[in-house]
C-alpha cells in the first residue's frame, strides 16, 4: 500500500487514503470527534462522524490518548477553515499504540521540565518548525558552497592542540597521549585550502566554556571555508553573499515556518547587501557615545555587541581588532600592527556574534612568534607550521556556529531549542 504523508494530501481530494502518525490534539463535539494528527510533514484534522463510521471506530476515537500511534482511513476534503486547507472525513481507525499520561500537555510547562523532556518536547508543532529551519539553513550552506565551486573537507574531532585557546578544551586520555575535543576546523581547513584552494569543512565542535548564558552551548555545529589568495576584504565579500544566500532560501521555503514560531518576517526581508563594515576603533567610539566604558584594546561582548547592533538594521562587520584580544594565527595589519585583519559579524536585534574570522598570518617566522607569545607550544604546530614552510600565500576563512544562525532566524530567546538535544553545562541528557 502507497505510504502517504499529510503534507501531499492536496493530490487526493476525493479519494479514500490512509494516513499513519500521532494523535497531536483532539477535542469532541456529541456526535462528532476531531482528531489533530501529525506525522512530521504537517497536522491534518480528522472529523469522526458518529454516522460514518461503526460504534467500535467512534469509541476508539473517543479514548484515543495525546500522542498515541494510530492509522486512520478516510476521505480527503477540502477546508478553507483549516490551516492545511483539507480535512479526512474518517471512515477507520487502526490502534498502533495507546500512549498513556504523555507528560506534555497543553498547560504551561517550565524550561527545565521541557528540557528533562527534550525526547518528547521535539514533537511540538514550534520545535518541529524550528528544526525544518535548521534543515534549510544546513541544506543551504552546502548548496551555496557547492554552486561557489567550494570542496568539503572534514576536519577531525580529536586533535593534539587548541586552536582558539586552552582554557575551553575537553581535554580526553588518546591511547597513553593527551587529546581534545575540536574547537573548531579551521587549522586543518587552512591545509586542505593549500590542497583544493577553496573548500569548507562542516561539523561538531565543542567549547568548554563555564558559561550559562543563553548565547553559549558546549556542544554546537560550525561550518567554516578557507580560501587560498583571499584577503580581509575578499573574506568579508564572502561572508556578505554567504548569510544573504542563507537569508534568501529560508524566506523562500520556510516561510510557514516562521510564521508558526511569530517570527516578524519583514525584518529579515531587510537582510540585503551591502552590510557596513566598521573598524573597531569605530565600535568602540559608537559603545562610549552611548555610555558605554569600554575602552580601546577591551573585548567587545554580548552586551557591546546588542548595543552596537542598535545602530543598524542588518547585519554589521567589526573589522580590525588589537591583536591582544585575538588568536596567535590571525595577520597583523601591515599599517597598524596594534590591530590584526579580523572580522566578526553582529547580527541585528540583539543576536549576537554570527561570523568570526580573519586573514591569517602566512610568514613562517612570525606565526611562530604569535604562537610562543600565547605561551603556546611550538612543537604541537609542527604540521601547521609546515603550511609556511611550503608554497605559503595569503588565506583566510571564517566560521559560522549553525545554532546562532538558526536562533536569528527565528526569533529564538535561547540556544537550546536551536538544536534537538543540547549540551549545556548542566545539562547532559538526555
């Protein structure tokens, strides 16, 4: 029998089909059952009429419990009135499992109880829509790396060093030697760039960081390209028709979507290109006009960054950062060598650092003095410091966390509903 999923219903209208999935919602009326079922691809009403069917179907219709499995035959109709615009007028119900007590109902329930219930809490027509955006976004980045005649390169997630500093690594024994959680790609997306000349890699990363704030998981997935030949400013073109790629394809195809989670939707429609690109020295002048104290050579943090992006309505690049704020990799500006070739991207409405990257050093003798100026060892660069010794030209890349982006997109308060089973630092399960 023809598998058929709720959101191809429109094809059948006047046809009898049945439809497998979960009981979402249900309310009665005397003679009359609606059944909200859901199968993943959308909710369809299912009306049992007390006439149409036998008096076993209605009573089982009657008992059917939130989230119980069930296939249901009947006849598909149009409804203006519905969401989905069709409706099954019910003729049989099949009984797969009879859920009892599901522990999400439609009262308000507390974050931590819903995130103990994570496995369950997925089910929501919000976090199903949440994810259906977080499919877009992934399925665009590697259409756009693909269509730009970029090459996926998978970088490994057990290494022997730190790439964004030591504080924040998971450190794990690796057969009698020390190892880490990856960071983040990008060292050895910098090797396959001397390979390929234009490639990405794209996966999990982890940062240990002893943070309970809402912009932070230790846990989170990251898409970075690397460009041989590119400098500060073709890394910033890129990273500008990057997330306004991303932008595009989201408004096109996930617009239901967003409606469901009450994005405002015009505000992302504003997301075109040009960006502005300020220096730091400007970002900062920006932070004391508006009383902030922050002072040449201090980070630039979350609370700085919302009150910077107060100024736009798109995105903005900070470009040009002191050098003593930034990793050892990261080029110094042959005109001013306080600061080194680095961009971040500040998305709008408060969300945040989207983009980071830079240009980075490609002098042999002078990557090694970075490096042993961040106290870092020398001989677990070995390899890295080989891209310097052979055939070394000017690069750059960036990287973009996937759960910051999606949070933008929809309007999320938090990280954790970004991704199906966060890891925050209190939180391992489920």
């Amino acid at each position: 029998m023809q598998k058929i999923r709720i959101s191809d219903v429109a094809q059948y209208v006047g046809k009898e089909i049945t439809l497998k999935g979960w009981l979402y919602n249900k309310r009665s009326s005397g003679k009359l059952h609606f059944l909200q079922l859901r199968d993943g691809s959308a909710i369809i009403q299912c009306v049992v009429f007390k006439g149409e069917v036998t008096p076993e179907v209605f009573e089982l219709a009657d008992k059917l419990a939130q989230e119980s499995s069930v296939e249901i035959t009947g006849t598909v109709r149009e409804d203006k009135r519905s969401p989905l615009g069709f409706e099954l007028g019910v003729k049989d119900i099949k009984l797969l499992q009879m859920a009892k007590d599901y522990p999400i109902s439609n009262k308000e329930h507390g974050t931590a109880f819903l995130m103990d219930n994570r496995h369950l809490w997925l089910r929501s027509s919000r976090q199903v829509a949440i994810l259906k955006i977080r499919d877009e976004i992934i399925f665009a980045i590697r259409e756009y790396f693909r269509k730009n005649g970029f090459t996926l390169v998978d970088s490994p997630i057990l290494t022997p060093a730190a790439c964004e500093g030591t504080s924040t690594l998971f450190e794990t024994e690796y057969f009698g030697e020390k190892a880490y959680l990856s960071q983040s790609g990008q060292l050895y997306g910098e090797a396959s760039a001397m390979a390929l000349g234009k490639i990405y890699c794209f996966g999990p990363t982890f940062r240990a960081e002893k943070s309970k704030t809402r912009r932070h998981l230790t846990e989170f997935w990251m898409v970075e390209p690397e460009v041989a030949f590119n400098d500060l400013d073709d890394n910033m073109d890129l990273a500008e028709d990057f997330i306004c790629y991303l932008v595009e394809q989201v408004l096109k195809n996930r617009r239901k979507e967003l409606e469901v989670l009450g994005r405002d939707i015009s505000k992302l429609e504003n997301i075109k290109k040009p960006f502005p690109r300020i220096s730091y020295t400007e970002a900062i002048e920006i932070l004391n006009k508006k009383g902030n104290p922050t002072e040449w050579g201090g980070d630039i943090g979350g609370d700085e960054e919302t009150i910077i992006s107060e100024n736009f309505d798109r995105p903005v690049m900070i470009h040009r950062y002191p050098a003593a704020i930034k990793a050892f990799y990261m080029k110094r500006d042959p005109k001013d060598p306080r600061v080194v070739l680095a961009v971040d991207m500040i998305g709008p409405e408060g969300y945040g650092e989207i983009i980071g990257g830079s240009q980075r050093e490609e002098d042999y003798d002078t990557l090694v003095a970075r490096i042993k100026e961040q106290g870092l060892p020398v001989e677990a660069f070995d390899w890295y410091l080989d891209l310097r010794r052979y055939g070394s030209v000017p690069h750059s890349g960036f990287g973009m966390g996937i759960e910051r982006f999606v949070s933008w997109m929809c309007g999320l308060h938090h990280l954790r509903e970004t991704i199906p089973f966060p890891r925050l630092m209190d939180r391992l399960k489920p």
